[in-house]
C-alpha cells in the first residue's frame, strides 16, 4: 500500500509520500501474535472516514471489544451540518457492526464498546 498525503487540504498534496505495507486489523493481530485486544485506537487525521465507511474493512469481525476514533470531520467539511452527517454516518456503520457509542455524538474523540 501507501501512505499518501490528503488531497484537497491546504498545505497537502496528492502525491505519495511514502511506501508503506497495509494489513487489516484481523492481520495485523495476528502478525503480532494476538487473538483479541481490549481497545484499539484511532487517530489517523481524517482516513478515519475511509476506512469505517468502507463496507471491505468488515469492522464486526475485529477482534476487540472497544473501538476509540479520533474523528477529523472539521478537516474537511466546512459547516456544521455536514459535519453531523459524516460523523452520523460513522456512527451507524459501527452501530451495524456491534458496537454502541459511549461518549456524545459528535465529540472529536468517540468510545465505541463492543454489545454484540
């Protein structure tokens, strides 16, 4: 894979900045020799949204029972509004997944435990 500048922000570029190897959660766990976690934490400046609201990242097989999100929402969408309906719409791709939301909707950093 790689790990490539966010386009469309002041100040980034589209342009790959540099190689790196990709792995899923579920891969990555086991590369490192674990079967389940207690919490896994994200804070990844705005691919949050890339990879939640992918339907591939299959976020229900992960083996963890919390889910910690730094979301970066204000990074790229300018009102208020818009802001609710990304931050919502990650919100009910984890909900479908098992997961519900322990902090309030909308803070920056989000607390998600595992219920099913």
């Amino acid at each position: 894979g790689s790990l490539v500048s966010t386009s469309g922000l002041k100040g980034y570029n589209s342009k790959p900045a540099m190689q790196v190897p990709v792995y899923s959660i579920p891969s990555l766990l086991q590369r490192m020799g674990h079967n389940w976690v207690d919490v896994i934490k994200f804070d990844i400046e705005g691919t949050e949204f890339g990879i939640f609201l992918d339907p591939r990242s299959h976020v229900a097989s992960w083996p963890t029972s919390n889910i910690l999100i730094e979301q970066h929402s204000r990074l790229f969408v300018k009102t208020s509004w818009g802001r609710r309906s990304l931050t919502g719409s990650l919100i009910s791709v984890m909900e479908r997944a098992g997961f519900k939301l322990i902090t309030k909707p909308g803070a920056w950093e989000m607390s998600f435990i595992r219920v099913r």
